[in-house]
C-alpha cells in the first residue's frame, strides 16, 4: 500500500503544499485508490492536483467521522467529479463509506454548525453511498471498521457539542468515530482521522476484526490535546505491547502528547505531502 498525506495541520519543509487544521489522507493499493477524508476546503484537492493524483478517479471515499475539518473538503470533491462528467469522461460513481451518524447534522451552539454540509441525498448525485455501522471491505487489505467499542476504561468519551438524532439534540461522543486497517506483511497499519472513540480503542478492535495481532504502523490524529500524563503513560503502554514499529502522529494531536509518546514510541514527523509505503 502506498499512502500520501494530502492535507494536515502541517506541511514538510520544501513541499510547498498547503496545510490547514483538518486531514486528507490518499491510499493507493490492490489496484484501487481510496481517500479518508477530504480536509476542510478545496486545499486537499489542490494538494493532489499538485502531486500529480486525480482526486477525480477515486474509487472510494471513506469518513473516519462527520467533523466539518474531515468532511466539508467533499464539496469541492464533488465539484471536481462533476466537472469531469461534464467533458464527457465516462460516468462513474466512487463509493463512499461512513458510519450512519457521520452524515447527522453538528453544532456546537446554534449557528455554529461543526457537521457535514451535506446529507445522503446530495451525496448521491455523485457517490454510491454505503452506511454501516459493521466493518466493510474496502480492497483486499483494507477494511473500513465501522463502529468501533469503548473497551478501555482510560478512552473515556468525551462529549463534543450536540448532534442531531431521531429525539433532538443530544450530546455528541462520536459514535462515528472509525478508522482504517491494512493487512500488510509486517503487520496491522491503522489509518485513523481524529481517534475521538481512543486511538487503543480503534487498535483494539482492529486487532479483534482482523484477527492479526502486531501493529506495525499507526498514522492519522490521535486527538490528544489537552496535557493529561496518565493518558499518556497508558496510551504509550498498550501501543508498545502491540509491537508498534512506527506512530506517525499528526492533525490533532498535541505537542505534549508527541513528546510523551517519543519517550518509548518510534515516533515520526508528519505533514501534508509525506509518502509512505507499506508492504
């Protein structure tokens, strides 16, 4: 599997992409390309255009959540797939794949919308649209987790203003939140958004889906912001007994907790146009 940092908070000296607090990451394997996540404006979509990927012949889009900083980049996406049908280019439909909250509406106070723009409806102009809460294939080796279980006592879940379900506004934990896993040779490589149902939690559950036990790489957000040195220690202690051979850190996850897992984690810089390759 080859993968590209499209979009993160960050950019790598001498790319001279752009960067924006949100992620786009682009996978490229059995043949299929795959993009979780579409950052927050059309940035992701310049940053391919750059790097010479036509974002316009994806084959599946997945959401790791309904965040604005993850999802709102699909409208230019959408524009970019419409504007190669308008040519005449031969119509086809990617597939997109996301939990059934990801669509819901968000808000952390009124008028301050944090959710998706769009709803399964408008997506459908452009995208076969697969909603599960069940982990769906996505190529060979890559698995979409769908739902994924608070198993640890340490990932607690935190609310993040209000979402809208079938009684109201209730408050937000994110059971969206979802990630990514490859079946590589040297092991499990979790590709995860923002990590809000806990970066351990999502291990945990792809080791339990999978049925593969080492970890070789994990890359996306961790969603560890706040200075909080007992999640650390504990976060940094069950990802050593999976035998991580390399963290790759990024988006929303804070320097504090960069440095507290470097103390006994291969931990790597990452920022929009990095290149990995896993076999």
């Amino acid at each position: 599997m080859k993968l590209t940092v499209l979009i993160d908070n960050n950019t790598l000296t001498d790319s001279y992409l752009l960067g924006e607090p949100a992620l786009s990451l682009y996978m490229e394997e059995g043949g299929a390309s795959v993009l979780l996540d579409c950052g927050y404006s059309d940035a992701a979509s310049r940053n391919a255009s750059r790097l010479g990927i036509d974002l316009a012949a994806i084959d599946t889009v997945a959401l790791s959540h309904g965040h604005n900083d993850h999802t709102w980049g699909l409208v230019p996406l959408m524009a970019c797939l419409a504007e190669k049908a308008a040519t005449g280019a031969p119509g086809r439909k990617p597939r997109l794949v996301a939990h059934p909250e990801a669509l819901a509406p968000r808000q952390i106070a009124p008028g301050e919308p944090i959710g998706s723009l769009l709803g399964r409806e408008a997506l459908e102009q452009c995208f076969t649209v697969t909603l599960s809460r069940e982990p769906v294939q996505l190529t060979d080796r890559l698995l979409f987790l769908g739902e994924i279980p608070r198993l640890l006592p340490f990932e607690t879940a935190r609310p993040i203003g209000q979402r809208h379900g079938p009684q109201g506004l209730v408050p937000d934990e994110l059971p969206d939140d979802t990630a990514l896993a490859y079946c590589g040779g040297d092991g499990l490589v979790i590709i995860t958004g923002c990590s809000h149902a806990g970066i351990c939690n999502i291990t945990e559950h792809a080791r339990r889906v999978t049925g593969l036990r080492r970890v070789a790489a994990i890359i996306g957000g961790l969603h560890l912001l706040a200075p909080d040195p007992a999640l650390f220690a504990a976060t940094a202690d069950y990802l050593k007994r999976t035998g991580l051979a390399a963290l790759y850190p990024c988006h929303c996850t804070g320097l504090a907790a960069k440095l507290a897992l470097a103390k006994t984690l291969p931990l790597h810089d990452v920022g929009s146009g990095l290149r990995l390759s896993f076999s």
